[in-house]
C-alpha cells in the first residue's frame, strides 16, 4: 500500500516538474522576437501575384447540388489589387456578439485585409431578419442555402473557399478562423512582413 502510493506521488511530482519546465521553457524561450535588421525575405508585396482560376460547378458544394449563396457581398471589387489577407470565420447565426466583438477588434477591416463571416440558414424568423441587417450594415456576411447546423461544418468550411475563388480570386493569403478565437493580427504581419524570427537568439 505505501509503496503504491509512493509511485503515485512520484508521478505526480514528475508531472509538475514536467510541466514546470515546458512553462518555463516557453514563457523564456518561445515568445521571443527578435526582428532582423535587413530580412532576406517578405512575404509582404504586390497582391495580385497570382490569381484563382474557378474551374468549378458554381452551383454545386460537396453533394449539394442546387447550391447557392443567400448573401453574397462582393468587397473585393474596389480594390483591384486584391487583399493580402482574408480573413473567413465561421459563426454560427445566433452569435452576433462573436461577431460584434471581432468587428471591434482583431477583425477590424484595413485596406490590405478583409474579415467575413460564414454562416447557414436558420430556422428563426428572428435570427434570419439580424443576419440580413448586419449584411446590411456591415456587408461581411457570407450566408449558404444550407442549414446552420455542426453537421453541416464542411459545408461552411467548403463554401468559405468556393466564395473567395469565384468573388476575391486576387487574395494573397486566406486564414480561416472561429468566432470565438483570438488573433493576434500585429504578430501575424510582423511575420508575414519577414522581418522576425521566433525563438531565436540574438547576436
């Protein structure tokens, strides 16, 4: 008995070493930047570098064959250019405070970066009437004809993709992200900008 619990304790004291360590390590080591005085690459620069090609069934999403998009804005047409980065996020209907807070926040929209929601249908009147006024406010909303449902996540997913190559094919880079997440958007284009390397050690 006392031996079992001897090897329980130890465990559990290695454990916490363990994690100790990786904490550490981390909180020393990882969220380190060290910027480089003349980058020998950016990932920055003209955004129309290459362009999309659509060579598929504009109607069709996986095995849906009637597709179509209820609420379909078009931000990429006043910037010929295209974007450096969109950004697409799925939501679910019901989470306009998500959204709201995003808007508000990391989302903010920038003249090289472009923020859409992905969303279904919903099955309530009232929740349908307050997707179409923030598309009618915002104009950042991405509606399916297919039912808001976790079922239905590729679907959403599939048609974030389908939606950038037939209405913003100049994007440069496309991240996909959930409404209850955080992005740290200065990090990501201090990265992009090649000027950085994490976790390195200084000269």
């Amino acid at each position: 008995m006392a031996e079992g619990l001897d090897t329980t304790v130890h465990k559990i004291l290695l454990t916490v070493l363990a994690i100790s360590f990786v904490l550490n390590y981390y909180t020393e080591y990882g969220s380190k930047i060290i910027e480089i005085e003349n980058p020998a690459f950016s990932l920055l620069g003209p955004f129309n570098t290459t362009q999309i090609v659509a060579n598929d069934n504009y109607n069709q999403l996986i095995d849906i064959d009637d597709f179509t998009f209820i609420i379909n804005p078009q931000p990429c047409e006043n910037y010929p250019a295209g974007f450096l980065l969109m950004i697409i996020v799925t939501s679910n209907p019901t989470n306009n405070e998500n959204r709201r807070v995003i808007r508000n926040t990391w989302g903010k929209n920038h003249d090289t970066t472009k923020v859409v929601f992905l969303v279904g249908l919903s099955n309530n009147i009232s929740i349908s009437n307050q997707i179409i006024n923030e598309s009618n406010s915002y104009g950042d909303i991405v509606q399916g004809n297919f039912i808001d449902a976790y079922r239905n996540m590729t679907y959403k997913h599939v048609m974030g993709l389908k939606w950038i190559v037939h209405h913003c094919p100049k994007v440069k880079y496309i991240l996909k992200a959930d409404d209850d997440i955080l992005v740290n958007s200065p990090q990501m284009l201090r990265f992009w900008d090649g000027n950085c390397l994490r976790g390195a050690l200084g000269t």
